[in-house]
C-alpha cells in the first residue's frame, strides 16, 4: 500500500474529509513506520477508551449546562447553583471519533447534545434540588467540534514533524534507516498536547454542519 505523509497533511485541513476517514490512512503510516505509540493512540481514538482513565486530557471534563426533564415543556434548565454545576456539569467523552463526529454533523451551531448524568450523580443531585425530573448535561456542538478538532491537529503536527525529517513524497514502504530518522516522532502525547495549546492557530476546520437535503436523506458519500 502507498502512502504519502504530504497528502495526509492537506487532508487533514480540507473540511471535505471527515477525521473518521482520514484515521485508516494514517493508522497505515504510522504502522509503516513502526510509530506503535501513534497507531494505538489513533486506533483508540477511532474505536473509543475502555475508562475516562485512558483518554487524553482533551477528553476530560468537558463542560456543560445542566438540564431536567419536563412533563410540560421537555428539557429546560435545572435550578442548580454555580457549585453544583461544577460539581455535576461536566463530562468525560470516551467515545470513538465516528460516534462525536456524527454528534457534530447532526447538530446546528450553537446547539448541543444532551447525555444523562450517571445514575449515582442524579439520584445524588435529585436529592440537593429536591427534584425527581430525570437530569442530562446539554454539551454544546462546539465543545465536541474543539475535541474532534485537537484529534485532528495533533496528526497534522505529527505529519509537519515527518515531513521536516525528510518523509515526503509517496512511499511503498519505509527502510531501516528511514524509520530509524523518525522514530522519536512516535509520541502522540506531544503532538495533542502542542495542539491543545495551539488550537486557534492551527489551519484545522471544525466538522461541518450537514445540509438540509443531507440531514433528510443521509450524507452523501
């Protein structure tokens, strides 16, 4: 199989291609070049973490707003305070990148997801509101954009490294010696940490919204 970093690196800045399309492609380069720290990172990030222990710092404690369930009017805002929003209003997200993006194409902006709280967490804030309503977190679209999009960098930090040593160009394979001139590189950790950084500077796009036509009769493919 062929593979090119260079192209890897404009997929990951066209908002055409979707993360879950572009991941095969570089799980293949990064297994090409025996980067296995890079490919069990992508692989985990395409098929979801077993624990909120494994997943990256981006994945953890996301906010959101704090919402219950109403016979009348559906979901509206919880009468919660400030502190118990920081305690309950927030999420780790574990789930594949398939599953988050689909999150993303199905959502308007400025709108959200909604995700039940934990059973333990809402029978515990159940108690403090004096309320029985059944209690969600609405995470909004742009949180789970600004996940997907941190993912999506750090590959793109990781091709601009490949491409500096020397990796251009398309390849049916990689020698000894060229892997050898990459293999610090294989440290996924670096790369989605420089992209938590450095989010609002990297030419990443955010997941697209789906057309109208596309939301009613599925996405083209």
């Amino acid at each position: 199989m062929s593979t090119s970093v260079d192209h890897l690196q404009e997929r990951t800045q066209d908002s055409g291609d979707l993360f879950t399309e572009i991941m095969p492609s570089a799980i293949t380069l990064a297994t090409m070049l025996r980067h296995r720290k890079m490919a069990a990172w992508l692989r985990s990030e395409l098929e979801g973490y077993a624990d909120k222990d494994q997943a990256p710092d981006y994945r953890r404690d996301l906010p959101g707003h704090i919402v219950a369930k109403s016979p009348q009017y559906g979901w509206i805002p919880a009468p919660v305070d400030a502190k118990q929003t920081s305690q309950f209003g927030h999420r780790d997200l574990i789930e594949g990148v398939n599953t988050l993006e689909q999150v993303c194409l199905s959502c308007k902006k400025g709108n959200g997801h909604r995700v039940l709280l934990d059973k333990a967490d809402m029978v515990d804030l159940q108690k403090q509101i004096n309320l029985s309503a059944e209690l969600a977190i609405n995470i909004s679209r742009e949180v789970y954009c600004k996940l997907l999009r941190t993912a999506r960098s750090a590959v793109y930090l990781w091709t601009q490294a490949l491409m500096e040593a020397g990796m251009s160009g398309e390849h049916n394979h990689y020698s000894p010696d060229e892997r050898k001139l990459v293999e610090h590189l294989d440290t996924p950790d670096v790369y989605w940490r420089q992209a938590m950084d450095a989010l609002d500077t990297l030419p990443i796009p955010d997941v697209r919204e789906l057309g109208l036509l596309e939301r009613m009769f599925g996405r083209a493919g």
